[in-house]
C-alpha cells in the first residue's frame, strides 16, 4: 500500500510576504481545481499559476494534498461564517420558524464558489487528513444540535445526537444537491419552494407525535 501523502503545511507563514505567497498558492489550487478537476493539478502548475518557484511552494507544502486541504479550509471558513451570521438571527425562534432559516443558511453557504464546493465536496480523493474534511464541516451539525438542545421541549423525545445528523444530512444532501446540480434550472421562487418542501420534512420529524 502505497504511503498517505502528507497534507499539513510544512511551516507557518509568519510576515506579509510569505503569507501573500502562501495565499496566493491557495488560491492558484482552487482556481486549477476548479478549471481541470484534482487529478489535473500538480505543484509545478499551482506553483506557475501563483507566480512562485516550485521551491517556494515546498517551502511552505509539502504536497498538491497539503495545498488542497488549505483549500478546504479556507473554504469551510467562508461557509460556516455565513451560517455564524445567520444563527444569531434565528437561535431564539422557535423550531418551525428557525429551520427554515437554518435552510436559508444553507442554501447561502453552498453558494459561495460553488463550483469549487463541488470539486472539493466529490473530486478530492479520502486520503490522510483529507478522509475527515467535509466541505460543510462539524462546526454545523454542533451549532444545531446547541440549537435542539436548547429547544428540547418544543421536539418529541429523540437522541439530539441521531436527530441532528438526520436533520442536517437531509439538509446537507437537498441545499447541495440543488444549489451546485441545479442552480440553472431553479429560479428563486423555485429555491424559496424548496425551503418551505424541506422545512416541512425537518419541522414534521421533529415535532412530537
């Protein structure tokens, strides 16, 4: 079995320089990824892209791998900020009010860059640390299962922990499904359509018996 490739950086760009090259390698990665898919990648286009040696960039990664889960941590960030927004506006709603909301954020989230959503979310191999960096990441699930918690007396009695991945899977699966598969075909009204379908499947699993 052929080694795991190694996918943390190599060392911390500490001043305004080797940031700028750290960051524009980061972003050379997704924009290739984006363009030509993960198999098309190397360090030599990345490296010729951001407009650095392929020295500089192993200086700072050691491997495409290295550079992809730095995309996807960008990326994680730039989505769950736009769900960080959101929840302060819906924590205190109650369950039929918030979910659809929380489907809002969603919907919101997975259309930041899209197409690199896509990418990373069904191209990136499972390999080394990439096999636990989903794109839509844990810090989501957490947030509303602080959310259920809190709302316990309002949803019939279920474990909190079965009933968030439930909900957040099938949340996960429809926003992203319909946002990076269908955004052409969907108009708004279409969208606004498939927040009130999916909140009425949340808020009925829910909801007590």
């Amino acid at each position: 079995m052929p080694p795991k490739p190694l996918t943390k950086p190599r060392k911390r760009a500490s001043q305004d320089r080797s940031r700028a090259t750290v960051d524009a390698l980061i972003e050379a990665t997704a924009r290739i990824l984006v363009k030509d898919g993960f198999d098309k990648a190397s360090t030599n286009r990345i490296a010729e892209k951001a407009g650095v040696s392929v020295g500089s960039l192993y200086q700072y990664f050691p491997s495409k791998e290295a550079l992809v889960a730095a995309v996807m941590v960008r990326h994680r960030a730039e989505l769950m900020q736009v769900v960080r927004e959101t929840v302060s506006e819906f924590a205190a709603l109650p369950v039929e009010e918030a979910v659809p909301q929380f489907i809002r954020a969603a919907i919101k989230a997975h259309r930041v860059d899209p197409k690199l959503h896509c990418v990373l979310a069904e191209q990136t191999p499972r390999t080394g640390r990439l096999e636990n960096a989903e794109v839509f990441n844990t810090e989501a699930y957490s947030i509303f299962f602080a959310y259920l918690e809190a709302h316990r007396d309002e949803i019939r009695a279920v474990d909190l922990q079965l009933a968030t991945f439930v909900c957040m899977t099938s949340i996960e699966a429809l926003t992203h499904t319909a946002v990076l598969h269908y955004t052409d075909r969907l108009s708004d009204e279409a969208f606004d359509a498939l927040v009130d379908e999916a909140s009425r499947l949340i808020v009925r699993y829910l909801s007590p018996l």
